[in-house]
C-alpha cells in the first residue's frame, strides 16, 4: 500500500545517510562501513510504518508532506533501530536473507585477521552502536519539526509510549523464551501487542491523525484499531514462521521452532494431548527438517494452525470493527480494511 | 563542584524513575526491575555534565532553571546510556564496584533457575534495553524544552554531535583494543576525544551557554576548552587505571592491563625497548597481581607514567589557555580553571 507515498520517505532517508556517511568519513573507514550496514539495515522492509503515517495523515485531509514525511521517518528509523538490537539479543546474523550488521561486520573483522571471538565482540559494538544512531535520529526527526509545543508534546507522547511499551515487550519476549514455561494464549496476545503492536500500528498511525489535527474519537479508533491489526499481522507471522513457505516468506521455517518461539501456536499444543511429542523439539538448537517436520505434523493433529489462523482473523475482523465510527473518513477506513485483509490473507 | 546546583537534577531525576516505575508496573516484576537497574546505574557518578551545563547556564546569566535542569538532566541520561551500553560491549557485569544492570539481571536470572548461558543472554537483553530507555529519555528532555525552533535546532545538533563523534569514538575504541596493534599517542588521544571528550565537556558546556545566549566567541573557546579538558580527564583516568590506589579509585589495576587497553602509557611503552617486556602481559585475562607488578615496573622504567601525567598537564594548561578571551565571564574562568586543576591532580 502507498508505495508512491512513501517514495518521499525514501527520498529523506536516502538523504540522511548520504549526509551521514560524509560525515562519517572523518572518522575513518570502519565508521563509514558502520553507517553503510545501517543505510542496508534500514532498506528492504515493507515501509508499513511510514505508509500508516501517511495514510492516516492524508486521511484527515493533511496536505503538508514537509511535516508528515519527517514523522513517517521517525517511525521506520525506530523499527530499523528495534530490528537491530532484536537481532544483538537473538545473536542473529542475518535478516531478510542478507548479513545484518553483525553479519557484514563479523565478515569485515575475519577480513582484518581478528579471531572468531573477536569478530564477534567487534560485531556486536557494531550493532549496537548502529541501533543508537537509528534510534537518536528517530528522536531527532520529530524533536526538529516546525510545529507548537502541544503537538509536539503529543507526538512525541506517542513516540516515547511506543519505546517504553516496546522494551517492556521485548523485555517478556526474551523471559518467555529463556524460561520454556509454556505460556497461554493470552500471555502470547498481549507481548504481541507490547512487542510489535504498539510501536508498529497504534503509534504510527494515531501520530499521523494527530499532526493533521484528527478528533480524538478517531485518534482513539485508530488506536484500538492499530493494537488489534498488530495483533493479527503478528499472529500470522509466527503461523508462517512455522507453516509458511521459505520460498515466498524468505524465511526459514526452522528458526522459530528452534529458538523455541512462544507463539500461538505452541500455547495452543501445550493444552492438547500431543504436547508431550512437541515440547522436547523446542528450542532444540539442531532441530532437523525430518523433526520439524515431525513437530508440524502433531501441530497440525492438535489443530494449532487452524486455532492460530482463527485467531489472527478474529483479531483483524475485531480491527475493522473498531474503524465503524463516523469521524473515520471513508478513504482511510478503506485503506485500512484492506491492511486488515491483507494482514491475515498474506503468504509472505 | 556544583554540588548544590545539581539538586535540582537529582530531583529531577528522582522524579522520572518514580514516574517511569509505576508506568512499568503495567507490565510486570521484570520490567520494574529494569527500571530499578536503570536507575541505579545513573546514580554514583559525579555528575560532571550536569554540573558543566549549569555552570555555563549560570556563568553567561542564565536564570530559568526549569530550562537548564532538563539540559542537564538530558547529558547526564546520555551519559547513563554510553556507560550501560559500554558495559554490554566489554561484558561488564559490575561498574563503580557495584553489580551493574546485567550483573544484576545475572542474579535475578539465576534466582529464576535460569542456566548460566541463559541468565548472560538474558541479562544483556536487559542491558540493551536500559541503555536504549536512557538514550531515548535523553533526547526526549532536550525536545520538550519549551523554546523557539532556532534554540532547540542548535541544542539538538549538539546532542546529535555527541551522540554521532562517541559512537565513532566506541567503534575506534573497541577495534583498537581488538586489533592490539600498538598506537600512536596521537591516535590515543584522538580516540579518548572522541570517545569521551565531546559529550561530556564540549556538549555539556556548549548547551549551557548556547541556551544562556552567550556569544559565538565563548561558545567556541568551551568547545575548545572541553575538547581539551577532556583529553587531559581521560589521560588522568588512564594513569590511575595501572598507577592509582584501587581503594580511594575504586576501581582495580588489573582490569586495563587485561583487556589491552590502549592508553597513552602503552603507546609510550611501545616505543621504547622495554616494550617486549610489556607486550606479552596486556590482553592477558588471567594477568596475576604479580605480573601487573612487573608490568608497572617497566613501565615506570621507560617512563611511561611522567609521559602520561605530562601529556595531560600540558592539555589541562592549554584548556586554560582557552579560556582567556575577554567573553568568558570571571566566575566561569575561576570555576573551569580549578576544574582543570582538579583533572589533573585527583587521586580518584
């Protein structure tokens, strides 16, 4: 959606690394490498934030790009900056198929001679200093904009919930994980919701309404909306992530089962008779293709994708629902139904 | 110094913690618990930028402290983030003799049954979080300072070039400490600016009297008097880092010696012929309180500490110099001079 809307979101940070990496250039080599690995770190995802932004901001009939544009940045370079440091926690080096920071810069130190543990150490101060870049700009594109105080109070309101709520996510992500206690639906719902819904959904879009000045009510819709549709965008995520084809999601469908991912999924089994089959292939480090396969066999007896896809569709549908007021312009409720479609029907 | 003037920031900042902790306890002990690291982690220092913020604040006639705490508040949370951050990176579990945010989260973990590998990833999950919260919060005070576009612009750049030269400076830091190649002390130094220098004595100083309205002349001597100050504080840290007493420091004498810091006494040593002597010690994790002994005796031999201590009363005397510019108010002189002094003759 909006691809040629966010076409001046590409041009803006197109702009910032070109500045940054000039900039960087004083610094030497090795910090101009950083700054590439974060402009690639920031490309090749969907854009849906900033397409959230835009939406809701011409939605309620705002015409000034010039400040819409900065706000749709701010929330890509947020989750460019959460991708990042989600991957330092998770030891990942790679993302979307390619090297992500640690990746490039593991390979860039093997290169330089280091040694695999130095390599890594070097990798990791990357990463992470990678992510604290992306994360100050993502304060900075807002801090910066021409607007009063109040709504600059109010963005940045939004801006600072979707951090505080998004540690706290990430936060119950990592414990759950670590601690292999099987989790009910609800716990998994609502670190969804903590992890990805707000920051990725809620925020973007109630920011967008509220720079081109949206009734509350709306403000308040979109809210429920974006929590809701998050939820459901995420709980088809971890469907493919297990059920999914690699070839069209261009991920593995190994990985999950062998973080041992706390999904919807997996609270669904762990209540069902075949969990006993299940449990001991979770988080198994070398899980093979012949025991995952195993694994989505007594998913599928137990019927945890059909519970999980259900879910995820009476998540979305609750989303549509909660856009049925009448201070929803009709474009962007649109807009946003077909997101919600979209969000459950997808394969990738 | 300042000790009075930066109450207001502890007030501050006491208040934000007690904020940000009934916030988290929507979500759980966990999070609570971080936020109760986090706050721990930004108390024990000295509060040296905050104290520089003012000073200059004070210095060029500043009289709104509801403008100046916040700045303060902000560098100091800065500062909070670099060191929680650093600490992930050097995988640090204790700082200033205390248990730090993974050393702590390590022990909860443990007390949770967690397995050790588990209870590290965890904690630096943690770790990362608290550092990205404090980064957040740091540039969040700056941008709710209620001034004009102009003033907020230029307050912002000087975060946002604190923020930019440390992050280059981290990166230099840790691959010359992986690299082990010996340096210069030109490159020793460059590295401790911009590492360390910039955000805590340029920044601090320049945002203080930029927010004062002091004139582009004064402005640019802090810039320079900070730049240099800083180097001539981080020579200081370096020496008492192998030379000082660890019970008026609290710090040990071994821990630079192990990781293979690359301070301005290394860099002299490495020229001269006792360096075979010296070389086969630094980056030795094990190194013993014996092997120190004998490490600091040859670094006594080729005269490594006067080098060092040399180096930085010689910064120290030019950042003085600095100051001597028919704009720099009296009372700032008097106090910037004697904190000159102070960097370097402290024992601690």
């Amino acid at each position: 959606m909006h691809e040629i809307k966010t076409l001046g979101v590409e041009t803006e940070l197109h702009r910032f690394f070109a500045a940054a990496r000039l900039r960087a250039s004083d610094y030497g080599d090795h910090y101009v490498a950083l700054w590439d690995a974060l402009d690639q770190a920031s490309r090749g995802g969907k854009r849906v934030r900033p397409a959230l932004v835009l939406a809701a901001y011409d939605g309620f009939g705002g015409t000034d790009h010039a400040l819409s544009t900065p706000v749709a940045v701010s929330f890509e370079l947020l989750h460019t900056a959460f991708l990042i440091h989600d991957d330092v926690i998770d030891g990942d080096l790679s993302r979307r198929g390619m090297a992500n920071i640690s990746g490039r810069f593991t390979a860039r130190a093997l290169e330089y001679g280091a040694r695999t543990l130095q390599a890594e150490a070097w990798a990791s101060t990357a990463a992470i200093l990678a992510g604290d870049l992306a994360l100050s700009e993502a304060h900075r594109a807002l801090a910066l904009l021409p607007v009063d105080t109040e709504m600059r109070g109010r963005l940045l309101g939004l801006l600072d919930r979707a951090v505080f709520v998004s540690a706290a996510g990430e936060l119950a992500d990592v414990t759950n994980t670590v601690s292999r206690v099987p989790l009910t639906i609800d716990q998994v719902i609502t670190t969804l919701e903590h992890k990805t819904a707000i920051y990725s959904f809620e925020a973007p879009l109630q920011a967008g309404a509220v720079l081109a000045g949206a009734p509350e009510e709306a403000i308040d819709a979109l809210g429920l909306f974006g929590r809701l549709i998050g939820i459901a965008f995420q709980l088809t995520d971890d469907l493919l992530g297990v059920f999914g084809d690699p070839e069209t999601t261009g991920k593995s469908v190994l990985a999950d089962l062998r973080e041992g991912k706390q999904t919807a999924l997996i609270a669904h089994a762990s209540a069902t008779d075949r969990w006993p089959l299940i449990a001991p292939f979770l988080g198994k480090h070398d899980l093979t293709e012949a025991e995952a396969d195993q694994v989505r066999n007594h998913l599928r007896d137990c019927g945890a994708p059909e519970t999980a896809d259900a879910l995820a569709r009476e998540y979305a549908s609750r989303a549509v629902d909660a856009l049925e007021t009448p201070v929803m312009p009709d474009v962007l409720r649109v807009t946003l139904t077909q997101l919600a479609l979209s969000a459950v029907t997808r394969r990738k």
